[in-house]
C-alpha cells in the first residue's frame, strides 16, 4: 500500500444522538469525487473517544463499505488500552480495511518502552500495515525519534502522521526510518511535503477535499508555485478550523453547507456565534464549491 496524497480524516456525522450513515456516505462521495487518495475513519475528526465500541466498528465497516475498492481506507483504531486497539484493529480487517491509524495511547502516559510494546502489539495482531500517530497535544506523550526507528523495524508499520508541529521531525524521520510521512496538519502539509513527507491525513478534505487535492498533488510533482497557491488561499480557512477544538469548527462548516446536522458528542459542544461568524466567512470564497 502507498501512503501518499490527500487523505481526509472523516468526520463521524450524527443525528439526533446517533450516527447518521447516510450523511457519512455522502461526504465519502464528495470526498472521493474531490480526488482524495484515502479515507481515515474514526480519527481525532472523527470524535472517536465517544464512540461505543459497537459504533466505532459500524463507522469503520461504513467506510469499507462506502468506499467500495475506489480507494484505500485506513481505519482509526487506537486506544489507551492496547487490549482494545487490537480488538478494533482486528475488526477493522475484518470489515475490510486496509490500514490502521493508531494513535499514541493517551492519559496513561506510558514510557517509550510501553510505546514501542504497545504499537508492536497492535502490528502483530494483524497482517494489516499500521500508520502511527504522533500527535502530543492530545495525547500528553510523544513518540521520540528513536522509539520511531525502533518500531519503523517491524514491517508491518510503514507510515507515520506526524502531527506534532515540529517541521524537524519530518527530516528527522525521514533520514532515519523509511516510513511514509503524511502531515497530521493542514496548514503545515506543504513544508511537510517540501521536506519529504508524502502526504496529508486531512481535515479540510472533509469540506474541500478538490482544493486540497490539487495542492499535494502539485507539491508532489515539484510544481511549488502552484502549491504555495493553492495553500494560500486555503489558509484562512485552515486556520478557521482550528479556531476551536478540532472538529468542532469543520463540523460546524459542514452544517453552513447544508451536509449535516452542527452535532457533537459531549464533552464536545458547538462553538460560539462569534467563532461560527470566523467560519462563515472563511469559506465565502468558496462558495461555488459548496453545493449540496
């Protein structure tokens, strides 16, 4: 499997308190018509900590389902628990996924040691390659650059979403490991790529999913000018997505759109009107993009 391109990172849609799969198909449409080269369920986006076990497998088996061959699709399946993440990452083959996503273990705050025990447990479990997730400001512990070269041994692990902040850490990486790199950050795909990373795990690509497209795709053919284009005009609305806690502000842009319903699941509520104003007015100059 090649981690490479646009890959969005899918909102989980609800209704009325429960997940509504039809609007999870339809954005799986949009994005794939949007030319994104894979689907990341049940994700941070993916409001994943208040999912029920039973839900989370659903979401992961929709997206199998949904994207039906068209493209690859790499179901979140972390945990705090390495107990539970296999049990997902086993579900998830089995409902048709063709990668994992697992994240550090959060709250527990295990020690590299636990790390590198924790994510060589979930590679063994199954034959299906593994994506990790390094992403400290929600999780408390990051992965260090060794640890990474440690677990970038077992063959089963052959990517990393890099979604620290630091741009070193793709170099790093890079020149040590031949882990795929996919930025865990819209606003810093294009340095990400610059850099050698190969692609995005994206938020926007749940709204604009062609725009984006177009950026990596032009970043990753050397065309920079286009890119550095492409970027810029994103970037309000990047930035815009992230005026509140992630995915709050997307899933906010997406009822704007008329896609879904402004749902959250607690502890995550809507944001503000001043903020939902910031929005709005971010994605006016996208609004031939936007049609229902």
């Amino acid at each position: 499997m090649q981690f490479t391109g646009n890959i969005v990172a899918l909102v989980t849609p609800f209704r009325n308190g429960q997940i509504d799969h039809d609007a999870l198909t339809g954005i799986i449409n949009r994005a794939i018509a949007g030319g994104v080269s894979g689907l990341v369920p049940c994700g941070t986006t993916g409001e994943s900590p208040t999912l029920s076990h039973d839900e989370h497998d659903a979401v992961n088996a929709r997206a199998a389902e949904a994207a039906d061959r068209r493209l690859p699709v790499i179901a979140g399946t972390g945990s705090n628990s390495t107990q539970e993440a296999v049990r997902l990452g086993k579900a998830a083959e089995a409902a048709g996924a063709n990668a994992l996503l697992s994240v550090n273990p959060y709250y527990n705050k295990p020690s590299q040691d636990g790390l590198y025990r924790h994510f060589t447990e979930i590679a063994n479990a199954t034959s299906l390659p593994v994506v990790l997730y390094n992403i400290p400001g929600r999780t408390s512990v990051e992965l260090e650059i060794d640890t990474i070269a440690r677990l970038a041994e077992h063959p089963n692990i052959q990517a990393i979403k890099e979604a620290t902040g630091n741009l070193e850490n793709v170099t790093r990486i890079r020149t040590c490991t031949d882990l795929a790199i996919l930025s865990g950050d819209d606003a810093l795909t294009l340095p990400t790529l610059a850099l050698g990373g190969s692609g995005v795990i994206s938020v926007i690509s749940n709204l604009l999913p062609g725009h984006m497209t177009r950026l990596v795709e032009a970043a990753l053919s050397g065309d920079i000018e286009a890119a550095r284009a492409e970027h810029d005009r994103l970037y309000p609305l990047m930035k815009a997505l992230f005026i509140d806690t992630n995915p709050v502000p997307i899933k906010e842009a997406m009822a704007i759109a008329g896609w879904i319903e402004p749902e959250l699941r607690l502890p995550l509520c809507r944001t503000s009107e001043e903020k939902r104003a910031e929005i709005e007015n971010a994605m006016t100059p996208f609004q031939g993009d936007l049609t229902a």
